[in-house]
C-alpha cells in the first residue's frame, strides 16, 4: 500500500523476491523489469534486480540498484528498508 507522507503516494519497496513475481517474467526470471520497459536507459542497467516494488499499477516491478536510486529519486518507491 502507498504511503502518504508529502501528499504523493510512495510505494514501499522490499529486497528482491522472484516469488512476488507473475511468473515467467523479466522480473521473476531474476532481470531488471524497470530497465527492460524502459528502453533509453537499457545500456546503463546493472541487470541483477536487487529490489521488488509494485508500479502505480499495483502490477510486481523489479529494479537493479541504479533503477532503485531512480525510482527512489522521482518520489515513486521508497529506500529499501523504509517499508511498512
């Protein structure tokens, strides 16, 4: 559930877990899900999720750690360890 500390909903964020994820996904097949959608920075991707979240969708994301800092810095999840 998304918090409401700044009147922007922050999804918590949680340590990688392939179980959270649909299976057979980019995600649960142990990659980066945020960087695969997102093509212009698919070079920059360290590719070894180290975080699950889920999008504003309510739909099960992974990230690498450069895509935990992004999605950390735009205000979309929070730090790892800072979940409910």
């Amino acid at each position: 559930m998304a918090c409401r500390g700044t009147g922007v909903d922050v999804n918590p964020s949680y340590p990688y877990d392939p179980d959270l994820h649909e299976p057979g996904s980019v995600a649960a097949k142990g990659s980066c899900s945020q960087h695969g959608q997102d093509s212009a920075e698919r070079g920059t991707c360290t590719g070894e999720p180290v975080v699950s979240f889920q999008d504003r969708h309510g739909r099960w994301q992974s990230g690498c750690s450069l895509a935990l800092e992004q999605l950390v810095d735009r205000g979309e999840i929070q730090p790892l360890g800072q979940g409910a």
